[in-house]
C-alpha cells in the first residue's frame, strides 16, 4: 500500500541515479529556472493522475511524468546527445530491479507516446519531452 509521495520517491531515485554527465540536474518538482540543461522534473501528472483500476482489491494506477529538457542545438551532434538521454533514462526505468520499485508497486511501466516540443519557457530555446511512468499500486480498503 504506497502513496503517491512513496511512488515519486522511488521513480526520483531512479533517476537521480543517473549519472550527471548526461543529467547535470535533476529536480522533483517543476522548476522555472533550471540551473543547468539537459534537466528533467520529475512530476505526479497524466490524464488523469490517479485510475481506480479494480474495486475488489483497490489496484489504483499512479501516472507520473518526467520532464526532460534539453537545450536545441540545430545539429547531427545535438540530436545525437539528446537521443543518448533519451535512450540511458528509459534504459534505466525499464531494468528489472524496478518492476516493482522495492516493493511498493505492483507493476511499473515506462510508456514514451509523447513528442518532442520546442519552448522557450526557459529564457533560450529547449526541447521537451515527458516521459510517461505508471506505476500499480494496491490501496487499503477501509469500511
């Protein structure tokens, strides 16, 4: 029986994780002013967050996001560098020893639907990309 706090602890870890030469900062929570690129966020949000899946043993699935962004380079060598982030954060979400994140999930999944968009919400032009985590967890059933 994890809480959404538990959850996003344990997905922060994961990415905390990985090493900062490919992820200089890392936050759990959405940051306005990063102090370095490429950077993710990690962050409770899906649509919607929370979905009861099944009434009888109270499975509920916790969809998170993280947030990575990075800075636009118009070039084969910065397109390189951001598929690397890319492929080492999946990588490292989807190995084994996180399939239940230490026991506090039933199942944890890493679904990479979205699309690359271009901002400048960060004071210079950056692409974002969230990558969509869900995680099963079963809830206590009270009276």
């Amino acid at each position: 029986m994890s809480s959404r706090q538990t959850i996003h602890d344990a997905i922060g870890d994961i990415v905390d994780g990985i090493s900062t030469s490919i992820i200089p900062v890392k936050y759990r929570y959405p940051e306005s002013s990063p102090t370095q690129f490429p950077a993710t966020f990690t962050l409770f949000r899906g649509s919607p967050p929370e979905r009861k899946v099944d009434t009888i043993t109270n499975e509920v699935i916790y969809n998170f996001a993280i947030v990575t962004v990075y800075p636009i380079d118009e070039s084969a060598t910065g397109y390189q560098k951001w598929l690397l982030l890319y492929d080492t954060l999946t990588d490292e979400l989807r190995k084994d020893d996180y399939q239940t994140l230490s026991g506090n999930a039933i199942d944890f999944m890493v679904e990479t639907n979205g699309q690359p968009v271009a901002t400048e919400e960060f004071a210079q032009p950056c692409v974002m990309l969230d990558i969509r985590v869900t995680a099963k967890v079963l809830k206590s059933i009270t009276a």
